[in-house]
C-alpha cells in the first residue's frame, strides 16, 4: 500500500485514495477514524463572466475537501427561429483550466471537447449518458420556450461522475492559496442555429450562471493534517490522480476514392499513458449561423470501424468492423454511444447517436507483481499512428475535425502550502 504522508514520491500504481487510508498519524500510525461532512453545493459562485466568448474566473477557498465541480448556466427565452442543440452546457465549453495552490505546473488546461469525452467514457451506461443529456441542455427549438437551462460536470484532475468509484476529494486547506478555475466560453454559434422558418439573431450572454462545489468537511478541525506538516516541512501528502491532456487535433477531408484516415498522434508526457479518447465531427455540424437553415449539431459524432493504433509499426490493436465496442463492454466503460437529436438544414430534428472511442494502453508495458500489474507505458517524443475508417453513413469529400485526450496516472504532492504535480 503505498504511504500518503512520506518524504519520498510513491509509486504511482494507485487508483484513488479511500476514506480510511487518507490520513496518517505523525509517527506515521494510521488514524484509526476520522469523521467527514459531504455538503453538496453549500459553497456556490456566481460566474464573472456570462459573455459568450468570455472568460469567467472561480476561486475555491482553501479550507476543506474539494470532491466536485458543478456548472450551472439559464440562457435567455428562445425567439423566433431559433434551436439550441443537445448537450449545449458542454458546447458552451471552450476551455477549462485549473491553478492548484502554486503547482510547479502553473495551469492544467483541458478544452471543450476533452471534458466532453472524459464526462461520457466516465458513464458506466448509454442511461447515464442519456441523464447527462437531458439535466445538460437537450436540443429546442422555437419562441416556446422559456429559458433553458443546463448543469454540467466540471471535471477537476482527480474528480470522476461514477459513483462506484467515488474517493475522498483533494484537501485544499494544506494549501496556502485558493484553487483557481478559469472557463473560457465558446461563442454562441456552438451552440445555437437558425432553422428554414427564417434568419434569427443569437444572444451575446446567458442569463445567469453558477459554479457549485461539492465539499467534505472534517467534523474535527485537529484531525486536519495541516499542522502535521506545518510542524514538519519534509512531510509530504500525496493524492493520486488521474492527469488529463489535450490530444492531437486534425482537419481533414475524406475523398471519393476512400474514406480511410491516418492521424499521427503525439506530444505525450513522460508519465504512465492510461488511455486514450478520440472522436470525429463533420465541419458544418460544429457551428451553426444566424442565417436560413445552418444549425449546431456539436456532438452529433461520427462512428468509425477498423481502428487500428501502431507504436513503431508495432499494432498495438487492430479492432476491424465493430470490434472496439466490443472490447469495451469489457470494461467499466461500457457502451461508448449515445443518443441525440441531429437537426438538419431543413431544420428538422432527427433520431441520431454519438460515438466516442477509448484505447486503453495500461497494459501495454506493465510490471507484474503477484496480484497487481503496475503500469509502465511511457512514450515521451514518440509518435503513435492511429488508423481508421469512416462507416458507411459518412458522405465522401466531407471536411471533418479529429479530437482527442491522453490520459496518464499523476500524483499531487503537498507540503508547506505548496502543491506539486509528479508523474511517474
């Protein structure tokens, strides 16, 4: 069991921190019982910023447990002509990017689309998915309807939506500073679209919007480890999470002759790899306009086959027709799809699904212990190729953009009120 207070960096092959392993004693001798609160959105913030293209800044007092992060946006009453897609509180997203107590890396930056994929591979079922769908925004359309409204999860570095694998939150009071989240707001054509009845004009902000924080709270001040390390500045507490990063992005154009792609992926960290996320979207369902018949269908993704991922020519997998959503119902992932409604230039919703797809790599190169396999996957500088094939709804000559997310395992260390970001 790797020590959480120690004056070394652990091994990082640990999942997450339990309640009952959290906190140790001076002398390094376990609390035998340490006695928390879980208040769901006590703390609440309301956002600087509403602008569409805006920054909105959020700051978490440093004094107690920090487990979730919630948005929370109402948008004006739609007017004539106009739609909103499904899933719009994710679509608003352009960037999240978060300030941990003075890290040695000053912001860790996710974009729009890789919370998006980390949030639906988080899901155990297409059911959870459906849910985030509907409490985040579902598609509308027309002057029926009255301020919509969205709430939408956050994802701090070591937070997760399933419960099954819920773990006690980041203690942000051994922290000297607040924890800074900065979201920077897509502009409103991400989300919004005009349908054939005739032009319309976007609004420039929502109406309101606000963050919420899900806490937990020691009933014991004195059981805090705070002192612990203010006594002792060679002590260190170490929390384990999972690190995530923006991926490789791609233009492409798919031709009459084929519609099998090639994407070079790279820019990896020196750490251990978990996985990796991916998804394709048409050009035109990115963005809707405020003239006759373009809409925004932002997560209306499209499904791929044949995947195949190579490392120096190596295949790592080779998944032909379907086979991926196979492998990951083997998982805790799941079924990957999702169902949304896909509007189009006629302005007329239709019954469609999303895709989202994940290669796992912690078993690539792995030390094997008796009972455990330790993860080991480091590929710094190195580049993967990823290899697909669009299925046979995708219309030829069709510009689309490829997103995607690594994954890795990290550890943040805290001492003196400083934190400090390892990875293995």
């Amino acid at each position: 069991m790797a020590e959480y207070v120690s004056d070394r960096v652990p091994d990082l092959d640990a999942v997450g921190t339990t309640k009952n392993t959290l906190y140790y004693g001076s002398s390094d001798v376990q609390v035998s019982e340490v006695q928390y609160d879980t208040l769901q959105g006590k703390f609440r913030q309301t956002l600087s910023s509403l602008q569409f293209g805006g920054i909105s800044e959020i700051a978490i007092p440093n004094s107690d447990s920090i487990s979730s992060c919630y948005l929370y946006m109402k948008l004006p009453n739609l007017v004539a002509n106009q739609t909103l897609c499904d899933f719009w509180g994710y679509g608003i997203i352009k960037n999240v990017s978060y300030t941990i107590g003075g890290s040695n890396i000053s912001i860790i930056d996710l974009p729009g689309e890789s919370i998006f994929q980390r949030t639906m591979l988080s899901c155990e079922s297409k059911e959870k998915r459906s849910k985030l769908k509907e409490i985040g925004g579902v598609h509308q359309e027309g002057v029926t309807v009255k301020n919509p409204e969205a709430v939408v999860q956050i994802p701090l570095p070591w937070s997760t939506i399933r419960s099954c694998k819920e773990k006690l939150g980041y203690d942000a009071s051994l922290l000297s500073t607040n924890i800074l989240i900065q979201i920077t707001f897509n502009e409103a054509s991400s989300i919004y679209g005009s349908t054939t009845g005739g032009a319309t004009i976007f609004p420039s902000s929502a109406l309101s919007g606000d963050v919420y924080i899900k806490q937990d709270v020691l009933t014991n001040k004195r059981d805090s480890m705070k002192l612990t390390l203010m006594k002792n500045p060679n002590l260190l507490i170490n929390y384990p999470m999972v690190h995530s990063t923006r991926g490789s992005t791609r233009n492409l154009t798919g031709s009459a002759a084929a519609n099998t792609f090639t994407i070079d992926l790279n820019s990896f960290l020196e750490s251990d790899l978990l996985g990796i996320s991916f998804h394709a979207i048409k050009a035109i369902d990115e963005r809707g306009t405020e003239a006759l018949g373009n809409v925004s269908n932002k997560f209306a993704t499209l499904r791929l086959r044949d995947i195949v991922l190579k490392y120096n020519g190596q295949i790592l997998h080779n998944l032909q027709y379907h086979l991926h959503d196979l492998m990951l119902l083997g998982m805790d992932v799941g079924d990957p799809d999702y169902d949304l409604a896909v509007v189009s230039t006629a302005g007329v919703p239709a019954a469609g699904t999303g895709h989202i797809y994940y290669l796992p790599m912690t078993r690539f190169k792995s030390v094997v212990f008796e009972g455990m396999y330790h993860n080991t996957s480091r590929f710094a500088n190195q580049t993967f190729q990823l290899e697909f094939t669009m299925d046979t709804d995708f219309v030829a000559e069709t510009p689309f953009t490829f997103y995607s997310t690594y994954y890795y395992n990290a550890v943040v260390s805290t001492s003196n009120g400083m934190s400090n970001i390892q990875f293995a």
